[in-house]
C-alpha cells in the first residue's frame, strides 16, 4: 500500500518559482511513488477579501499551471476544495473541539491579522482548523509543508489528540510532515531576508510562474545582491546572491559546489546573467503549456470535476465515520 500524501496552496497571488521550488517541483517527485491529492485551498483564499471574479480566474489559473508544471491529473487527485463539501463540514467538528487559546497561538494569524487590520475575521482565526480538516479527511500520512505551515500541522496532530480524547481512536490517521530533498527555501528577491511570497505586494520580490521572458530578466537582474565580489554561497554574509545560487541550482540541477567552481573569477552580474536565461528556458515550455489551456476552461472544468469526485469517495467515507461517531444520526 502506498502511503498518501496531501497538500494544498492558498489561491492568492501568482504561483511563483518559491512554490514551484519548495513544493510543486517536489510533488512531481512524490506522484511516482505515493498516493498523492493536491488540491487549490480556494476557500483558505477567502480569509482576505477576494474580488469574485478574480478568485474565479484565479483558479483556474492555478490549475492550469499545476498541469503545465507537469503534475499529471490522472496518477495524482488533483481537485478544488470548494467542490467537496466535507471540508467545510468535517472543519465544523473539529472547531467544536478546539480552544481558542490553541489558535491564539498561530504565528500566522497573528502575523495576518497585523497586516489585514481592517479584516481581522473570523476565518482567518479559524484558518488551521480547516487545514486540519483538509488532511485529515484523506486519513494523509505525510503532508510536505513549507517551515510556515509546520505550526498549523502540530496542530492539526493537536486536534487528532482533542478527538480522541472525547471519542476515542481509530477514526483519524495522524499525519506527519513530510520534508523533501530539496526543502529549499526560496527568498524575495529584493529581500533576502524574508521568504519569497506570492501575495507580495511588491512584485519585483518574486518571479511567478507565468511571467513573461522580458520581466523574468528584469526582476532577477534588479534582485539585491550583496556588496563583494566572490560568487560564494553564504547565507549569513551573502543571502542575495545565495538566494540566487539556490534557484540556479534547482533549476539547473548543479550542485552549489559546481557552480562555486563555474563562476570563480567571474562578477555577480555573469551569475544574474545566466540565471535569467536558465529561468526563461525552463519556463517557456510551461509558459506555453498553460496559455494553450487556459484557452479551454470546458476541458479544465472536466478534469476539476474528475478529481472532485475521486477526491469525494474517500472524503465521504471519513466524515461518515466521523459524524457516526460523535453521536449524529444518519439516515
Ligand atoms: P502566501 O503569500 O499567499 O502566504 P505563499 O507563497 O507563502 O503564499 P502558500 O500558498 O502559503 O504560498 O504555499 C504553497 C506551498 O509553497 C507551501 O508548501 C509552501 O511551503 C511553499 N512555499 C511558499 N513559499 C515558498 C518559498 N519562498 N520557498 C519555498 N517554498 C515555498
Ligand atoms: N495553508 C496552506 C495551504 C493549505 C494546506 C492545506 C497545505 C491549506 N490546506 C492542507 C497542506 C495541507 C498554505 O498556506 N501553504
């Protein structure tokens, strides 16, 4: 039996090569030797206000560029949350079970409601809880998150706790984080101290997926970089230019040694360079991919409805299961 995998992306923003470095290009791999869902957490969008149609288009956009990443609709389930309805409800349950003081503590939600001072909801309070729904409803053994994401996953473990504390065990799977090779963390180009964001609003700090060659260069070749001369990865003296080194190694495939050894003698702007080449060259063919799709929304809405119906089969089960075992009548 393989082992299930789970994960989802918040649809805001752009996708940028962040999270095609630390986790989609990761999820490729696992679609080989795991029993993967990964789903577009369109409902996690609505903490923040989302005009309508933006988060429509936005969508489809996302699922489209999961397509031309390469992650395939048939070895993987890929869905919308908002098309299975068990998340909302199972998410229902597990509120009932969770102090408040527990979600007082997510660093994420404090971090946002800083920043969305004027939409301090409830939902945003709430977010983890639905994150919790969303693996456990799959009974998910291993879950790749990125560092931010580890908190909401301790307490998602947290909540398996609650529940089996109340009910007892054997209904939930408790999941684990699941770290991949290259848990690369990619950072904002303008500022390497702090991660690389698709909801940034400044978008010189990321390079998104569907960015065309013309910004693709401009952005990689503005990225800060640090005073010196040595093309050497350091990330305490040289975060810039050891951002740069980290993505040019993924996306090359080069060990960050070898590209020490390449780039000896040579200036930080030989590096931007070619970095900006690389990235052009690799993004083309998914650039291309994803405008032939988004032409045809009848064949994306085919495949969403596809992995929604696979996704529902086993979600059911769970929350059938669930709602027996708290006590509500089934007819
Ligand atoms: P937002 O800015 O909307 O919070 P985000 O860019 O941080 O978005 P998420 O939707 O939170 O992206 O995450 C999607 C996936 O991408 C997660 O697995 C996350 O850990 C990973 N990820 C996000 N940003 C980076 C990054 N800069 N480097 C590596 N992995 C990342
Ligand atoms: N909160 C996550 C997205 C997300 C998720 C999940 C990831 C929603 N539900 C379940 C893994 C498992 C984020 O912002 N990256």
């Amino acid at each position: 039996m393989k082992k299930t995998i789970l994960s989802g992306s918040t649809v805001t923003g752009d996708l940028t090569i962040g999270n095609y470095i630390g986790a989609i290009n990761n999820w490729k791999k696992l679609q080989e030797d795991y029993d993967c869902l990964y789903f577009l957490a369109d409902l996690h969008a609505l903490t923040v206000f989302q005009d309508p149609q933006v988060l429509r288009d936005r969508t489809y956009s996302f699922f489209a560029q999961y397509l031309a990443l390469g992650l395939d609709p048939e070895k993987n389930i890929i869905f919308a949350q908002s098309h299975v309805h068990e998340h909302a409800e199972l998410m229902w349950i597990l509120t009932c079970l969770t102090p408040m003081g527990f979600l007082n503590r997510m660093t994420q939600f404090k971090e946002k409601a800083e920043k969305h001072v004027k939409n301090v909801n409830s939902g945003l309070f709430t977010y983890p809880v639905l994150m919790a729904a969303d693996i456990l409803l799959y009974q998910a053994d291993l879950v790749p998150v990125g560092e931010d994401q580890r908190q909401h996953l301790e307490l998602t473990r947290d909540i398996v706790g609650f529940f089996e504390h109340r009910y007892g065990a054997g209904v939930f799977k408790l999941p684990d984080a699941h770290v991949g090779k290259q848990g690369a963390r990619v950072m904002s180009l303008q500022d390497p101290e702090k991660k690389m964001s698709k909801s940034d609003d400044n978008d010189k700090n990321f390079v998104s997926i569907i960015d065309d060659a013309k910004k693709i260069e401009k952005k990689i070749k503005s990225a800060t970089t640090d005073s010196g001369s040595e093309i050497t990865f350091d990330l305490e003296n040289k975060p810039g230019l050891s951002n740069l080194m980290t993505i040019y190694s993924v996306f090359s495939g080069k060990s960050i040694q070898a590209l020490e050894a390449e780039y000896a003698g040579k200036m930080y702007g030989h590096l931007k360079v070619d970095l900006a080449d690389l990235v052009v060259e690799h993004l083309r063919p998914v650039r291309e991919r994803y405008v032939e799709l988004m032409k045809n929304r009848d064949y994306l809405d085919e495949l969403l409805k596809k992995g929604a119906a696979r996704a529902q089969v086993r979600a059911r089960g769970t929350l059938d299961q669930v709602y027996k075992t708290v006590g509500l009548v089934r007819s």
